[in-house]
C-alpha cells in the first residue's frame, strides 16, 4: 500500500482550467472521497493520478515516487470506472482473470486470486455468467473485484455507484466501506454526491472550479465549512445563507439585511470585532440549528409558513421572513400549517459568519 500525494497540480484544456495548484495528501490506507459538482475537475485529478491524463504543472507522488513522467500500467493502481468498463463477450471469472494474464501470471495463481476475491465479494456465483446476465449491483462487484485482484497499492473509484437504483447504492456505499477497512488499501473515490461523500470517507475533500476548497472529517466539512460554498454545497438540504452587513452597536455587534435584524450572541461578538464595520457579509445557520417549535431557543424572526415537506422521520418546513425562504428541520408531526404565523428560533452554536468576498468564515 501507499500513500498518495498531490502538490500544485494544474491542468488546462485550451483556455480552461480544470485543475489550479490543487494540492492534496492521501495518507496510506486512507479512504479519501473527492466531493464537488459536474465539472468541477474531480475527475480530471483522478485521471491524472492514474496518468491517463498529464499534468502540466505540478508533481504527483505514489508512495515516495514522482509518477509525473512514469507509464499508467506501470503506477500499481487500479481505476474503477462510473460505467464497469466490463468486455462483454467474457465471462466474470474471465473479466477479473484478464489483468492478471496480461501480467502473464501462472494459471494456478490467476485461479486461486480470482476464487479469493470472488468469495471476499461474495460474486463466487456469478463467475460463469456474462456481463449481460448481471443486474447493476452484480456488474458494478465484478468490475471492482477486477480492480482488486491485481492487489495495487491504490484504488482509484470514479463514481462507480452513479449507475445503482437508490437502494442498492445504499448498500453497495456500506459494502465498499466495509471491503476497504478490510483491506487497508488506500482509496481515492471521486463523486458528486455529498451523501456518499460524509458516509464514506475518512477525509473529504471540497472542490470548486478546480481548486480545493477544504479538506478534512466529514464533521469537520459539516460542522465548520470554510467558505461559504462548502456551507452551501454540503448538507441537505443546505445551510441558509442570509446577505447583510455587520453593524457595531457600542460593544454590541447585530447583523442586518433587508428582512431582518439580529443581534450577535456575545462568542459570535468577539470573533467578530476585528472585522470592520459595516461590512458585507452572509449569515448562516443549517435548518436543524432554527426552529418554530422549540421556545427555548433564541428568538430569530418572526415568519410565516409558506410550506411544509413531511419526510417520514422528520419535516422540511420553508419560513418566510419578508422576501427570504429560511429551510427549518422540524419533527415528523409538524403541528402548523401553510399561512400560519410562527416564532422562527435559533441555536446559538449553530450560527456562521462568512465574508461578502471570497465567502471565507469568519466565524
């Protein structure tokens, strides 16, 4: 196994840049997911770890070795792709044999790999049948016990569950979980959903337009996002962001926009002193952190219920205040209905502070 390693990675297409000095560190055994929207160069960094693609500024490192000028057959990794990517005239047992014939290994050894991880993925079943014989979920385990046979020092995933039905995505997420915990090899896997993203990873990395945008826990993306894009980008739904302007009142610091008022708890205050005033900036606050229910949280604004989404195990209920649509989590069995008046409250940890330029926290 090893590490992977990323530093000052650009890549242009023409004028585009899909990747701008994207650094990263992937510590060996660990299972980063690399989260961000279509086109934003996710991909791209994946190919350009497995050297399908060439970056043209930057190094790229696979254990202590500069891979940049190195074959892809020769990095020792293996790529699983969105598609399977499986040959449909072979067989399964064929399928994840084929790697290993094309390193010319014995056929007593190429046997007893593919019967090993065939029955670490439970597919020992499918072995004679053809890709067009599987559903989805069969295919997408013969396509990664092909890239696992080889035993590589990195899996490289390119949103290989994009192709599942809800159900088997849910279960195929904690199969992959539970298969590379087992195996200790360190994995990169690339999508553009966050719930994979916090649900698998050990570490999260944020990307924007090619460019890293933060990088840690998924508690750590969650709870304190960096900028406001990671803010907006990760929960679901996402955190409210609210423009306005600091206003300092005394020692008293309030935050104001067109609809509403608030004053600063006194943490929140402190951070915020050293910023000057007035100055532009967007409030945050994630739907579990408000509430029309609970009295004895903070007063935020008073609103209107403009409307409510049950979801089973909870509510999504939409609160207008003057023109502005605030997301509020709520409880299975909401009590209030469409036009009902209600008192919107907050959680004092649950506020954000982000700065009118470049989004970046404040507090």
């Amino acid at each position: 196994m090893a590490s992977v390693r990323l530093k000052e990675i650009t890549k242009r297409y023409g004028k585009v840049v899909a990747l701008d000095h994207l650094s990263l560190d992937v510590n060996d055994g660990e299972f980063v997911v690399v989260l961000g929207p279509s086109g934003c160069g996710k991909s791209t960094a994946l190919y350009t770890i497995a050297g399908l693609e060439s970056a043209d500024e930057g190094e790229i490192y696979i254990g202590d070795r500069m891979v940049n000028e190195v074959e892809p057959k020769e990095r020792d990794i293996a790529l699983v792709f969105q598609n399977y990517a499986l040959y449909p005239h072979m067989t399964a047992e064929q399928n994840i044999a084929f790697p290993l014939k094309m390193r010319r290994l014995g056929e007593a050894e190429v046997s007893s790999r593919v019967k090993r991880i065939a029955e670490t993925l439970r597919i020992d079943h499918l072995l004679a049948r053809r890709p067009a014989q599987m559903s989805g979920g069969e295919a997408q385990r013969v396509a990664l016990a092909r890239a696992m046979v080889r035993e590589p020092v990195a899996f490289l995933m390119d949103e290989p569950l994009s192709n599942l039905d809800a159900n088997l995505r849910l279960h195929m997420r904690a199969e992959l979980k539970r298969l590379q915990k087992e195996l200790k090899v360190t994995t990169i896997y690339v999508t553009h959903d966050q719930a994979e993203a916090m649900t698998m990873g050990d570490r999260v990395a944020v990307i924007s337009r090619g460019r890293l945008q933060q990088f840690g826990t998924p508690d750590q993306i969650y709870s304190r996002p960096r900028n406001s894009f990671v803010a907006s980008f990760v929960g679901s739904p996402p955190m409210n962001l609210i423009e306005g302007e600091l206003q300092l009142n005394g020692h008293q610091i309030s935050f104001a926009s067109n609809d509403l008022t608030l004053q600063l708890p006194e943490l929140a205050g402190s951070a915020l002193r050293s910023e000057t005033t007035p100055a532009r900036v967007s409030l945050g606050i994630r739907p579990e952190d408000l509430t029309t229910t609970a009295e004895t949280w903070s007063i935020f604004a008073q609103g209107v219920v403009y409307v409510v989404e049950p979801l089973g195990s909870h509510s999504i209920v939409d609160v207008q205040v003057g023109d502005t649509i605030l997301k509020v989590q709520e409880g299975a069995r909401y009590s209030h209905d469409i036009g009902d008046r209600v008192e919107l409250r907050f959680r004092t940890e649950g506020l954000h502070v982000f700065r009118g330029t470049g989004g970046e926290a404040v507090f």
